[in-house]
C-alpha cells in the first residue's frame, strides 16, 4: 500500500473514533438547554447570593420576644369600621370582631387568671344601644382576686356607659375613663387582688377630633402591648 493510500485509511480511521467517542459522550451527559449549561459554566466563579432568614413570629405580634417566665399581651383598640378591637394574650386572640360578628359601640373585657394564665371570661358590652353598663358593673366586679382585666373599646364606648361602671373602673386604677367621649379610642389594662409593676404601661386613650382623625368620623386605633412577669415579688 502506498503512502498516500495509507493516510487517507488512517484519517477515515481517526474520524470514526471522533464521532464514535462524541456519540458515546452526547449518551452520557443529561439534555440540557444550551443556554442552562452556559450559565453553570458562568456561574461558578461567582460569589453565593446570601439571604437573611425571615424573621420569627412572636406571641402576639410582639417585635421581640417577652423574656422566660412572663406573659405576652397586646390590646388593640377599633379603628374605623372594619377595624376590630382585639385582645390579644399568651398568642390567644380572647377579643376580635369577627368572633362576635359586630361592629357596634362596645367595651370588651377579657378576665385571665393571674397564677394559671387561663382565660376566665371574654364578653362585649354594648354602650351604644340597649342598657349594658350595669351587666358590664357586675362582670368586672366578679373577676376573681389573683386576675388580669383586659378592656378596649370599639367604636363608642362612651354613650350609656353610666355613673357604677365608670366608679369600678376607676377604682382598677383607671384614670381616662372619666375622659371618654364618642368613639373615643381606650384600652386598659389592669389587675385586682394585687399590682402591676411599675413600668408596665396601663393605659391609652385617643378622642375623635374631625381635623385629626385617621378615619372618616373615627379616631386612629391605638394599642399597648408587653410582658406581664408570672411571679411578682
């Protein structure tokens, strides 16, 4: 065989092998779109993207956690019609409007026990129609000693809430229910059969003011929310 003969078999020879050896790879590597397989090749000197954890949910909505051995609490009180007073306690919604269905003038009061954290009690009472203010009296007086009373208002609160109501109150140490006027916004927080430290915030109130008000004929809601320790010293 000649020389030239024999190249030539040879370069027949090598370009089978080539394609043979690319026919076997091409069943080796997964179909993937070009595109895809030119991103990777990119994507590997660059740097990982890192991304923060979302953040952990605290009890009732807190924005840091109570610390060990305390209560979470968070009183909210309506604002605008469709806003609901709520109560919230231990992450445990005692007080929101869609429970009760209505969006009336009220005064919700919820009764938790001190020593157990157990909810005793949680009822609406409306000021706005119908004669609720003594019911409202003889509720917040049978709270049992050793209990944490909850109360904020939705709408107005203010209309047929009468002489004995407002007395009980103010003797929980309230100091704005005499202040109360329509669709004033209130919430309040207070203990009987013992006292709250010092720091804790009891009380918010905020009145209806049609230069001020948040919304039409409504004042803005307001809340006080913390930690409520389970042993007083």
């Amino acid at each position: 065989m000649s020389a030239g003969a024999l190249r030539t078999v040879l370069f027949i020879f090598a370009c089978v092998c080539a394609w043979y050896s690319g026919y076997l790879l091409a069943q080796l590597v997964p179909e993937v779109p070009l595109s895809s397989a030119i991103y990777s090749i990119r994507s590997i000197g660059e740097r990982p993207i890192l991304k923060a954890p979302a953040p952990k949910r605290q009890k009732c909505d807190h924005w840091s956690p109570c610390p060990p051995n305390t209560y979470a609490y968070r009183l909210l009180s309506g604002g605008g019609r469709d806003k609901y007073a709520k109560i919230c306690f231990e992450d445990e919604l005692l007080i929101w409007g869609d429970l009760y269905g209505t969006a009336g003038g009220l005064i919700n009061i919820a009764i938790v026990n001190y020593v157990t954290g157990k909810v005793i009690a949680a009822r609406y009472f409306d000021m706005y129609e119908g004669d609720y203010s003594g019911p409202m009296t003889k509720f917040i007086q049978g709270a049992p000693a050793k209990s944490l009373l909850f109360m904020v208002t939705h709408d107005d609160g203010s209309s047929r809430l009468k002489e004995d109501a407002k007395k009980t109150i103010e003797a929980l140490g309230s100091k704005e229910i005499r202040n109360m006027r329509f669709r004033s916004s209130w919430v309040f927080l207070t203990a009987k059969g013992f006292e709250l430290p010092a720091g804790i915030e009891r009380e918010k109130i905020n009145h209806s003011d049609a230069a001020k008000n948040r919304y039409p004929g409504w004042p803005a809601e307001i809340q006080i929310d913390g930690c409520v320790p389970k042993e007083l010293s």
